[in-house]
C-alpha cells in the first residue's frame, strides 16, 4: 500500500519529430506501455517538435543528465559522438534498408560508445532519406556546378561544395520561401518533408541522390538516471521495449515513411529525378574528400568506426 | 508537493515579485530557477538556465529585432523619420484621430517587412510617439494604437510565430502566411475604426493641430519629405518579394539603406550612430531578456506536464464543439495575462495541436487562431512585450494609462477571433485559392 | 568606474549591431550577384546577437530600461518603497550571481565536450561567455544601485524613496 501511494517516477523525452510524425507516435506507445507495464509508478513524457529543448541541444542535455531519456539523432553529431555517424557519412548507404543492415551490426560499437559518454543505448532508429528538393532537375555531377543549395551542416556543405555548388545556410522555416522566391536553387532535406510541409508547391524536382540513405537516431538513457531507476522500473522499460517492437516498427515505419514519398510525389506534381548509377558513383568519388575531412576530425576513432561500418555493408 | 501544487506557487509567487517591483525578468528567472532546483536539484536543474539562455540568445529568429531598430534608431535621429511624420500628419488632418491612424496603419505596412510585433512596435513607436506626443493626443491612445497596431507584425506575412507554428506542426509556412493576410488588414481596419470613433466622440484625445493643415500645395510638397523613406521601403519589400533576400536579411538590408540614406543627406553623424546604438541595445537587451528568462519558466511548465492535464481537462468535459473552442480560448486567454507566450506556445501545441486538428479543426486556421492569441499576450499586463516596448519609448506611463490603451484593442482581438470562428474562410480562402498551383 | 564599464560594453553591443548588419548585407551582396553565399555569416551574426543583447544589460539596467511593475509600488510610502526596493535589488544580484555561475559552468562545459557550431565547426564556449561576463557587469551595476539605496535608506528620514544612483556612482 505505501508503494501505491508514492509519487510516480517521471522521465522526460524529448524529440524533434512532430506531435503527428512516426517517432512521436511510437515513443506515445511506449510511454503508454511503461505506464500500464508499471501501473502507473512510472510515466515517461514525451516533448515532440522540439519543445523541450531545441534541436542542437538535445545531446548535451541528455549527457548532462538534463533529461533522462534523449534521442541522438545523427544530424546534430557536429562535436560529442561525432565518431559514431560513420553511416551517414555522404552517399554511404543508398537506401534505408541498406542503412538498417548495416546500423544493427554497428550495435556493440555504438552501445560502447554511448557508455563511454554515460549514456546507455536502448534502441536503434533512423529518419528517411535525405535528398534534394530543386527548382531546376539536377540530374549529373556537372548539374551541380553553381547552384545555390540550402545546407544543414558541416557535412551536408562539404558535398555541396566539393561537387562545385555554393552552400547556404537557411533556417529550416525560411526554406520554404526561399524555393518559392528563389533565393536558393535546392534544399538539402528529408523527401518525406514535401507533402507535410508543402515544398511539392514551390520546388518542382526531387532530385534521389541519396545523400544518405537514412539518418539515424538514437534513443539513449542517462547512465545515472538508469542507475537511480528502482530494478523493477529498469526491468519495465526494457520490457516495454521488446512489446511494444520499437526498433523493429521504427525501421519499418522509416521504410514505409520513404516509399510513400516517393510514390506520392508525382501525384503532387513533381518530377522525380534519378540520376544514372554512373553519376551518384562519380559524386560518391568526389565526395570522399568529406570523408576526409571527417576522418581527420574523429582521429583513430572515427578510422575504427568506419572501418566497421565499410565491413558491415561488404565493401 | 504536488507538481500542480508546484505551478500554482510558482505563479503565485511570480505575480508577489512583480507586485515588489523587482524587475520582470528577473522575477520570471526566479521563478523559473526555484521550480527547476525543486524538480532537478541543483547541478542537473540549473544547467538548463545555461542551455536556454544560450540557444535563445543565439537563435537566429530574433536577430531581427536589433536590426530593425537600429533601422529605425537612424531614421529617427538623423531626421529622416520626422520628414514622413510631417507628411504624413498632412495628409491624415482631415480624419479624427488622423496620426493614431496613421500610426497603425505604418505598422500594417511595416508589418510585411517585420515578422516581429516587437520590432514593428518600437521601429513605428520610436518614430511616432514624440511626435502625437508633441500634438497633444492623449496617452491612453498613443499608448493604445502602438502597442496594438504593433502586433499585427506577426499576423500579416512574414511572420516569425507563424515560422514556428509551421516547423512544429509540419503545416505549410507559404499557406499561414497568405491565410493572415486577410484577418491582418481586417484588424487593422477594426483597430483604426476604433480610433476615429473615439476621437469623434472625444475630441480633445486628438487635437488637431494649425500646423498640420496647410493646402494642396503643402500636401505635393511633402511629397518630397517622404521620398527617402518611401524609396527604403521600396527597396526593403521589393529584394524580400523578389527573393533577394530572406525576411530575416531584410532587416540588415533596410539598415545598410537607412545608413546610406542617412549620409546622402549628411545627417550620418557620430551623435547619430550613438543614438542609435542606444535605442537598439535598450530594446533588444530588456525584450531578450525577458524571453530567455520566460522560457526557462515555461520548461518548468512543461517539465510538471501542466498543459496536458490543463488540455485534457477542457476536452473531458465532453462540449459541443463551439463551446469546446470557447472554453479552450478562455484558458488561453487566462494564460496571455499570466505568462509570455511564445515560450508557452512552444510548449503546449505538441498537445493542442493534434488535440484540436483531431476534433476537426484547419491546422492553418488554428494557426492563425494561435497567433491572435499570441498578439493579446503581447498586449496583456503584467508580461506583455509590446507594452515594455512602448513604455520605454513612453516614460512615466502609468498603469492606468496602459489598461485604458490596451484594453479595447483586446476585445478586437477577441471579436476577431470569434468571427473566424464563424467564419473560417476569412482565413482559408486566400491560401485555397493563391498559393502556388 | 562601473558606470564607464558598462557605457564601453554598451558600445562594443552597438558596433556588434552594426557589424552584423554590414556582414548579412555582405552575404546578400556576394550571393545575389556573384553566386558566391557567404556561409560563414549567419553563425557569426548569432554569435554577434549575443554580443547585443549581453553586452547591452549593464547599460539598460543604469538606463532603467529593464522594465518593472510599479502599479503596487506606486502606492506604497517613499519609506516602504526605500526598503522594498533595498530587498529587490538584493534579489536581483543575489539571481544574477547565480546565473553567472550557472552559464559560465556551460561554457566551461562546452569547452569540455568541444561544442562546435553546425555548420562552420566554430567552438561555442568562447561566445557562450558573453553571457556571463555581460551579467556580471549587470550584476555589479545593481550592486551600486543597491549600496546607494542601502545609503538613502539609512540616511534621512525626508529623502527616503527608491533613488537611481547618479550618474557617475
Ligand atoms: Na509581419
Ligand atoms: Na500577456
């Protein structure tokens, strides 16, 4: 009876994905679980759309112990962890099925990682493909050569540039505008980001180069919360994990997220461009110098990981 | 203590620090601090301040706020403003109340430059209020017409809420803003109409002045006085409609077109360029602050997980739906006189909005909904950022004078947001019928 | 002396202001009309931003810029209002003392983990210390604020109220 009265354990989770986005609903699932698993001593909240913390933040304040729970997600690896995004590295995978493959055999490497910043790894999940949305096809490497293309990052500038394109940095919310006014020729982003956003109306070309083929993300534990976390709970989470499928249903849902893009992009009006194997192999090429520069980055690290990352998917 | 127990005395005691004096963000921090060292401790609970204070501080959605002051802080103290003003007083003697009109009718204008009701507030204020003040015009109404014609800069496009609302909700950006359009010049119209009938039926709030008058051939003269201003206008509007520049870089632009306007007509002076710096640093520092200390207030709301039970509870009384809207207005209402509430809204439309969408509602029309709710929280005592805008512009402003100024543009406001209720096309129809194919 | 740290800091934000306004025009400039964007600008402008907003808080404190609910106050006895603003003023440095504490450890922090901005890979904890640094001017005006008003307090009965310290204290 004491126990039934006491306070419920709550832990935060905080995300990016938006209230109605696959991650959010599976992660509502999961709490839902934790909660009914537990009978209501223990309740995760989860804070979509970056409502918690903005984006940038998230992986210091689930380091910090900020938050208990914390989703990595490979777009923000700019400095701690930098060495685990071997697989997003540009035009390292073609495909989301490719990126999973690849991403469940790193398993051990990341969950070593993760313990060595104290964050316990608790399941593997990805984003869909990042392309590029254009007002003009870009359909070979020359295509490429002086277009204004909208970035996310350190990486994402480095293929702009080395594939002779002019990198700018727009906030996500002026994208938009700036396909639609024409302050930029492209955007780097998720297809699955046409319908929702409605960038079918002002950029007339996806262009598939797959510059990743899937993003990943994390879903992590502070190490000291787990710890401080009764046996029982830990044993609930962990539970609640394996029945509600998460990692599982969270690669499908990226899948399926992916397919119906593409499948529902011309009924939208736009013209799907794949460019020729010859011409994604030859950006993959010249995009090895970003490769480089993330490799002097990340030292013996980051050569380990890619290492591994190359044997997972047989080359 | 109970987590609702907890944001009770929290906003309890945030009201007893105002009451004391103690400066407001100041007191939003303390409040915000003590409900963090309450649910985190010390070391994890305070490491939050460094990371909010840090990512708003650095956002670039806010940089437009100095950079259109500094704008404005060059026109006004190079003289160039006051030559629109002499015009524009021209122009306007004929209607009752003429400058307060003319003061909203700038800010719907200098709205599709600004995506920032603040900074539409101050660069407009800056520029008008020395000169109704010099007029006569009382101060309710100088008061009134700025703090609340300042707020149309985040209902008519571009608009840095609306920006937000869009990423967070995955709802076009390009469809909000042609749905505020319409709502935009619509309040602007209510809120100037209410300034001529309260100048019809008070006369002396707006006395009209000799000087003012003058013939047709002051009127074409002054035609002159408005060129540079009127060609910066030009200039800032034609490079963001064109693409040129992103609504954000239009503010830098519209300050370089100032500084050179400025020294064209040899006022580009040190004096000047000092004065300027001042008005920029007053605003920007007091309104930033504020933010920064607000939201560390609202992650403490939203770490109790108050908006879900407080949502949750509106939806459980099982209402009609426009009893439903209403009893959910009337708690966000309560929530634009307690809180600031761009930071609030961050927080609770990850639970309003699939909430509302679910009952049937437009996700754009709420949208706009939400960003008239945003426009009365920046008008509402005690935390209404237009209100401080327009006070440091305004010193000595009482209390009264605030109330008074502000409160009829609130039932506007309201009025608005019962017709859309009425009538949603008001909203939807312009983004249905342009946007692009 | 505390008075010319803030006036010079409150400088420095107003050039900032201004440098970020010739950097964006920059970046537009060379974008539109050589195709050559200027990506390293918006991350210095942010950097820049706090710059203004921090390096201004000392000097809009002396200029009572930071706004204040005087609606109960106003009412109150020149005595009452001479110590009340004695307690405020003691929270308000007591707050900022905190905060200073709180955001350097997050640059410090930072520097630790080697944060670095998205894009151009800029280390954070260097402009994250504007923060502090700008609120420790803050703080120290309001300490002098709040000695002068500790002074008035305790001084003659007729001259009790809330003061601002002259400018040059
Ligand atoms: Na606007
Ligand atoms: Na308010």
């Amino acid at each position: 009876p004491a126990g039934a009265q006491a306070k419920p354990v709550v832990w935060n989770l905080p995300t990016v994905a938006a209230p109605s986005y696959f991650h959010t609903v599976n992660y509502n699932a999961l709490a839902a679980r934790v909660k009914e698993k537990s009978g209501g001593r223990m309740e995760i909240r989860v804070h979509p759309a970056s409502s918690l913390y903005p984006s940038a933040e998230l992986i210091p304040a689930v380091l910090d112990g900020r938050t208990e729970l914390g989703t990595v997600l490979a777009s923000y690896l700019t400095d701690v962890l930098l060495e685990i995004g071997p697989l997003e590295l540009p035009f390292m995978t073609g495909s989301v099925e490719e990126h999973k493959k690849a991403a469940l055999q790193l398993r051990p490497f990341y969950t070593e990682r993760f313990a060595r910043q104290g964050l316990k790894l608790l399941s593997i999940h990805a984003w869909p493909s990042q392309q590029i949305f254009s007002t003009v096809p870009i359909r070979s490497v020359a295509d490429w050569k002086g277009k204004k293309i909208r970035v996310y990052g350190a990486d994402s500038a480095n293929i702009a540039r080395l594939l002779g394109a002019a990198p700018v940095n727009i906030n996500f919310g002026e994208v938009y505008s700036a396909l639609e006014k024409r302050t930029v020729d492209g955007a780097m982003t998720s297809a699955t980001n046409a319908e929702p956003m409605k960038f079918f109306e002002v950029a007339k070309y996806l262009d598939y180069w797959y510059l990743a083929g899937a993003a990943m993300e994390w879903l992590v534990a502070n190490q000291k919360a787990w710890d401080a976390l009764p046996k029982d709970l830990q044993h609930v989470v962990l539970e609640a994990l394996k029945e509600t499928n998460l990692e599982e249903k969270e690669w499908q849902d990226a899948i399926a997220a992916d397919e119906r893009a593409r499948k529902r992009l011309p009924e939208l009006g736009m013209t799907v461009v794949d460019p020729p194997r010859e011409e994604i192999e030859k950006a993959r090429r010249i995009a090895q110098g970003a490769w480089d520069i993330w490799l002097q980055r990340t030292g013996a690290d980051g050569k380990r990981a890619l290492e591994l990352a190359l044997k997972a998917l047989g080359r | 203590m109970s987590e609702s127990a907890l944001g009770g005395v929290l906003i309890g005691l945030m009201f007893v620090l105002f009451a004391a004096g103690v400066e407001v963000s100041i007191a939003l921090g303390i409040v915000g601090m003590l409900g963090l060292l309450w649910l985190k401790g010390f070391t994890i609970g305070l490491g939050v301040v460094g990371s909010i204070a840090w990512s708003n501080a650095s956002s670039f959605s806010f940089i437009a706020v100095p950079l259109f002051v500094f704008m404005s802080g060059i026109l006004l103290h190079s003289g160039i403003g006051k030559g629109l003003y002499t015009a524009v007083a021209r122009w306007v003697s004929f209607l009752p109340g003429g400058l307060a009109v003319a003061s909203i009718f700038s800010c719907a204008i200098f709205a599709a430059i600004s995506g920032s009701s603040v900074a539409t507030a101050a660069t407009i204020g800056l520029i008008s209020i020395p000169e109704m003040e010099r007029r006569g015009y009382a101060r309710p109404l100088i008061f009134g017409s700025l703090a609340a014609g300042g707020t149309l800069g985040i209902l008519i496009p571009p608009s840095i809420p609306m920006i937000i609302y869009g990423v967070m909700t995955e709802t076009s950006i390009g469809h909000l803003y042609a749905a505020g359009i319409v709502p935009g010049v619509v309040l602007a119209l209510l809120f100037a109409g209410f300034v001529i009938g309260y100048a019809v039926l008070w006369p002396d709030a707006a006395p009209r002045v000799a000087e003012d008058r003058g013939g047709v051939l002051d009127k074409l003269r002054s035609i002159y006085e408005v060129a540079p201003v009127a060609l910066l206008i030009v200039v800032v509007l034609g490079s963001m409609y064109t693409g040129i520049v992103t609504p954000t870089e239009a503010a830098a632009v519209g300050s370089l077109v100032s500084l050179l306007l400025a020294a064209a007509f040899r006022r580009l002076t040190w004096r000047t360029l000092r004065d300027a710096f001042q008005a920029t640093i007053r605003t920007t520092s007091m309104v930033m602050l504020i933010i920064i200390f607000a939201s560390i207030f609202s992650h403490v709301i939203a770490l109790i997980g108050a908006p879900k039970a407080l949502f949750g509870l509106v939806v459980g009384l099982g209402l009609p739906r426009w009893a439903f809207f209403a009893a959910l207005f009337a708690v966000l209402l309560v929530i634009a006189y307690a809180l600031e509430e761009l930071s609030v809204m961050i927080i609770i439309l990850p639970i309003l909005f699939p909430l509302v969408t679910g009952l049937g509602f437009d996700p754009i029309w709420f949208g706009i909904i939400m960003v008239l709710w945003l426009e009365i929280g920046l008008i509402t005592p005690p935390v209404g950022l237009n209100l401080f805008v327009i006070q440091t512009l305004m010193p000595g402003t009482t209390a009264r004078d605030i109330t008074r100024g502000t409160t009829p543009y609130v039932v506007l406001m309201v009025a608005l947001v019962a017709l859309l209720f009425v009538f949603p096309e008001l909203a939807l129809w312009l983004p249905r019928h342009t946007a692009p194919r | 002396m505390i008075g010319r740290a803030a006036g010079v800091a409150s400088l420095v934000a107003g050039f900032a202001t201004l440098a970020i306004v010739l950097l964006i025009s920059w970046d537009v400039t060379m974008r539109s009309f050589f195709d050559r964007p200027q990506l390293f600008v918006d991350e210095v402008a942010s950097f820049l931003e706090v710059l203004v907003i921090f390096g201004g808080a000392a000097y809009t404190f002396r200029a009572g810029g930071h706004v204040r609910v005087d609606l109960i106050t106003g009412l109150a006895r020149p005595s009452a209002r001479a110590w009340l603003r004695v307690a405020t003023l003691t929270l308000g440095v007591a707050f900022l003392a905190v905060v200073i504490w709180v955001t350097t450890q997050s640059a410090l922090t930072a520097y630790r983990y080697g944060r670095v901005s998205a894009v151009m890979l800029y280390p954070l904890w260097a402009p994250m210390l504007f923060i502090p640094a700008g609120l420790a001017l803050m703080a120290l005006t309001m300490l002098a604020a709040l000695v002068w008003q500790v002074r008035t307090t305790l001084g003659a009965r007729s001259a009790r109220d809330e003061v601002t310290p002259p400018g040059d204290a």
